[in-house]
C-alpha cells in the first residue's frame, strides 16, 4: 500500500458491503494527504427507511490494533457515523469546519490506535480534559465508539479476504459532562443518559449534553 492509497481489496471489500447492506454509494472522500495511515470516508445516502446518510472510514483495518491478549479478536475496525439528509457536502462544504468536523473526527480517530500503537473499540472514550470543541457550532469535544447502532444486524461484521473478521463500530460524539460521566460511572450509566435523551448515531452538532 502506497502512500495516500488505501488498499483496494480493503477498498473493494468496504464498499461491496456498504452496498450490500445499507445501500447506494453516494460518494467517496478521499485521502488527500501523503501519509502511510490513509483513510478514505464512503457516504452511504439516506433511504426511506434510513432517513440519514452514514459516513465509514475505510483504511483503519487495513492495520491490525493490538488489545490486551483477553481481547486478542478486536484487531481490526472500521468506524462510522450518521449525518442528517441536508448535510452540505459539496466540495466547498467540505473544506468549511462547519460541514467538515465529522468527517476529521472520524479520520482521527481511525488512526488514534495505530499511532499510539494501542487499540479502538466498543465502549471506548475518547477524548482529553479541556480539549477544544470538534468543530464550530457545536460544543462537543469527545467521542465514546459504541456498536453499529441503528444499522441492520448483517452490517455488523465484514470478512475480508487478507484481513479476516472487520467490525463496524459507530461513533457518538461527547458533551464534556457526558465524557466525564462515561468515565467516572462507567459506559452503561452514559447509555442510561442517552436512552433518556434520545440520543442515536446521527450527528447533530446543537444537541443539548444528555447529562445536566
């Protein structure tokens, strides 16, 4: 794999899926930078039955994590989130940090674990003390990873030739007080908060935090 390139069989295999499972491939984001982790970001279009757009990383598995030996199977991922149907995502959109911050949220944290050489999973927080918010217009600054909410059940897991067992993970940004709750009460209290907030995998950068 070159530099800037995701791995086509990665590449093919990430996409036949999406199509399979939540349906037509709207577009890809690219990787437009010279780096030896590229991600690409596919946009899946909203349906009837899924009245929201989900963006997935694809290049994050093309790496295996390395978890502590009891979770030796949680080496490979891709992540994902759900964008509202008016989501601008023109080409001047897209280099507007407005439009622009989920799509950099979900590239960093695809590389989080290869370049801390740790790993990224269900359950997971990320996310430091005091960081600045994702983008404009929106306060939150964190991110916990959870199970492929809101998606068909057969979309969960993907088997790749030359990479074995891919899990879909999605992603749910974090008001502060929601990331200092995960980790102080533990991940199933946050759940509790969201149940009560009504908070599901699409984006919406003005959402209230779900802890008062």
């Amino acid at each position: 794999m070159s530099a800037g390139t995701v791995d086509v069989g990665l590449r093919e295999a990430v996409g036949n899926h999406l199509r399979r499972h939540l349906g037509p491939v709207e577009g890809i984001v690219g990787e437009h930078e010279k780096t030896h982790l590229p991600i690409d970001l596919f946009v899946v279009a909203a349906s009837a039955r899924r009245p929201f757009r989900v963006i997935v990383t694809c290049g994050m598995a093309a790496f295996r994590m390395h978890p502590p030996e009891e979770f030796a199977s949680c080496q490979r991922a891709e992540l994902f989130l759900g964008l509202p149907p008016d989501w601008r995502l023109d080409g001047d959109a897209l280099r507007d940090p407005r439009w622009y911050w989920p799509f950099g949220l979900l590239k960093r944290l695809a590389r989080h674990p290869h370049t801390g050489g740790g790993w990224l999973w269900e359950r997971h927080i990320v996310g430091a003390d005091g960081a600045p918010p994702h983008g404009p217009g929106t306060a939150m600054n964190g991110a916990l990873i959870a199970p492929a909410i809101n998606m068909p059940p057969a979309f969960d897991t993907l088997t790749a030739p030359s990479f074995g067992a891919i899990r879909f993970l999605s992603v749910l940004p974090l008001h502060p007080a929601e990331t200092k709750l995960g980790r102080d009460d533990g991940v199933t209290a946050l759940y509790g908060a969201f149940a009560d907030a009504d908070v599901d995998v699409v984006v919406r950068p003005e959402r209230r935090s779900s802890v008062l």
